[in-house]
C-alpha cells in the first residue's frame, strides 16, 4: 500500500482506539512520564482535526512499583492486585495532569472479560462509553487487576483492545509497542530482519512469523497482537502496530506516514451481536455434530437442531457460547446455545417434535440459531 493509500484509508477514520503497552509506558523508575507526555500530545491534536480517541493503557502495576519503591514484581496474585489498586490511581492521575495542559478531560473505566460477556453489561459499557465520546472526554481503559481472576481475566491489553474496538464501533485500532512493528524474523538475532510494511491477510504463515518473536514486547507479545489485528480485522477494522517509543509517533501515522505494520480488514465484516459472540464471550462446552449438520451448517447457513447433535461436553446454561465441532473434533463453529448442557444431552440426535415430550417444554426448534452461529473459517486464521 502506498502513502497515498493510507491518506486515503486514514480520512474516514473518525473514531479510533490507541493502545498503549507497558513496554512503551514503564521504564526501571516506574511510569515513563515523558511518554505519557508526547502521547497525550498527539492525542489532543488528533482531537482538534475532529477525532475521537479511546485509551487502552497499561502500566497500573508499574505506577504501584513505584509508589512502593519495589523494583521487582511480586510472584503472588495478591500482592499483585494491590500493586494494581495503589498504581492505577497514579495512573489516571499522571493522564489527567498530561491531558489538562491541552484543555482535555479524561474517564477510567475499569472492565473485567464478564463486564462484556453478559449481554446487558456489555451494552451498558457501550453506553457509558458513548455518552463520555459524546461529552468529548477522552476514556481511559484498563483491565481491573484488582479483582480479576483467571476466570474472568482478558488475557492482555491487546485482546482487550480488540474488544473495546467491537464495543465502541471504531474505524481503526493503533497498537503502539515497542518494537516497529511484525518482522519476518527476530530483528534481535536476525539482522536480516524485514519489516512487514503491509499484511493483507492474516494467516498461519503471519501467525507462525508472530510466533517466532516470543519474550519480546511484555506480557502479551507479538502474537497476542497478531491475534488482535484479527479480531477487528473480521469486523472490518484495520490495525496499525507501531513503536510507541519514536517521538510523535500518532501525529505520524494519522498523516500517512508508512509507519509500522498495517493490517488490512477484511471486506465482509461480522455482525456486532456475532463479533460479540464469537470474541468476548467464554465458550462454556463443546458440542460435538454428525456430518449432515456440518453440512447444513457450513453449506446451507443453517440452523443447528438438537437431531444432528452426537455428544455434549462441558457444564453450560441457555445462552452461553460454545465450540461446535465435527466428529473428528475439527471446529466447525462458534455459537450461543438455546438449552443447557444438562437439556441437550437428553435432547441430543431426537426430531424437533420430541423435545417437549423429553424435557417438559420446548424453548426453540433450534438447539443453535443460525444468527447466534459463527463460523470457525471467519474467526480463525486460514491456511
């Protein structure tokens, strides 16, 4: 793609995310102010050309660090979420300083994974997300490590990232790490490396290139990024992976500049309620289908009923998500169930007219709605 082109793409954008990894952020000493200070520039000029920017920042806990005076993250899951507690105050504050000298004013909002995986939480985040867009404040989003488990956990800011980008409609997601972008190789043992300038597609190949780079930015690396970029990307949505660390780097890309790596969207993007099942919600079970449905599903665009179910695994209740898989137990689908695991497995391989003489009721014909079905070759990387 040349400059040009990204002029061109770069114009419609009217709302974007930014995310902003704590390799950029932190430094030895704690939070690296300077940045925070260069970033919440750019952000505030890109806001007076008419655009909406939401923050994805990390660098929480390395706030805490410094408030402690602890060099050394602490092993324990505890002292963690403390450190989380007492650094993401600092955190806001440092933003809320950075941003007042340019007459901006700033919201946190602290999400966990099942603030979105409920469908009413999920549109209540959208809506208070809109409304400060609305207010022209500028949101500032983490994860909130103070409570978090596993459970319930994003996995890292990229993911997270991904998600806000579903959640708020935005045209463009900017990853700011830092390195320059997706190398062919790893730059540090390869001086041969090449910048991938432009990635149309995102497949295995990409995946495996993304792979070959591990330790490299933080928690969530470069392939956690990678699969990012396809998360929007499959909703329409480009994504930008540039180093946080070069000065300016925002004013840059917003002008056109060739900067990073971009990853282009695909034409036909999914539907909000799919993106939403298919990316923020937890798969609760697998169901496992005979190939007659596979057909019907990846064929037809059908609906999957309870007669081509062969076997139900996992605990799940009436709406959660789960894996559809084929008899060789290569995924098929994504999809929000009717019934729970408990009712399929009575209601497993029988005709639509028997299901309310076997569980006392029938709630739907259908065990999975074909608009509550995703499939795996739109959500995962092809060959």
């Amino acid at each position: 793609m040349t400059e040009i082109n990204r002029k061109q793409m770069l114009a419609k954008v009217r709302r974007a995310v930014i995310k902003v990894g704590s390799g950029v952020l932190t430094r030895s000493s704690g939070l690296n102010l300077n940045v925070i200070d260069d970033l919440t520039t750019d952000i505030a000029g890109l806001r007076k050309k008419g655009l909406e920017i939401i923050l994805i920042s990390s660098g929480a806990i390395a706030a805490g660090l410094r408030k402690l005076g602890i060099s050394k993250r602490p092993d324990d899951v505890s002292q963690m979420q403390a450190l989380a507690a007492m650094g993401q105050s600092h955190l806001i504050m440092a933003y809320e300083e950075a941003f007042s000298r340019h007459g901006a004013k700033v919201a946190q909002i602290l999400l966990t994974r099942d603030d979105l995986a409920n469908r009413r939480r999920y549109l209540n985040a959208r809506n208070t997300l809109l409304t400060l867009l609305g207010w022209n404040i500028i949101p500032v989003i983490n994860e909130n490590d103070t409570v978090v488990v596993d459970e319930i956990k994003f996995g890292d800011n990229d993911n997270l990232g991904a998600l806000v980008t579903h959640l708020s409609d935005a045209q463009l997601l900017v990853n700011l790490t830092n390195i320059d972008g997706l190398y062919d190789k790893d730059p540090r043992t390869h001086e041969d490396a090449q910048l991938l300038k432009v990635v149309g597609k995102i497949d295995r190949r990409i995946t495996r290139m993304a792979g070959a780079i591990p330790g490299f930015l933080g928690t969530g690396g470069m392939a956690s990024k990678i699969t990012a970029a396809k998360k929007v990307a499959v909703a329409g949505v480009p994504t930008i992976i540039a180093n946080g660390l070069r000065p300016h780097i925002l004013k840059e890309i917003f002008t056109g500049k060739p900067l990073g790596t971009l990853f282009l969207s695909d034409e036909a993007g999914l539907s909000k309620r799919r993106q939403w099942i298919a990316f923020t919600k937890s798969l609760k079970g697998t169901i496992t289908i005979d190939a007659g449905a596979e057909e019907a599903l990846l064929k037809n665009g059908k609906s999957l009923l309870p007669s081509g179910i062969v076997a139900v695994a996992g605990r799940f209740s009436m709406g959660d998500a789960v894996a559809v898989n084929n008899q060789q137990g290569r995924r098929v689908a994504l999809g929000m169930v009717n019934y729970s695991s408990g009712d399929l497995t009575k209601i497993k391989g029988v005709k639509t007219s028997q299901i309310a003489a076997i569980l006392g009721y029938r709630y739907d014909d259908e065990a999975i709605h074909r608009d509550n079905l995703v499939m795996a070759s739109q959500v995962d990387p092809g060959d």
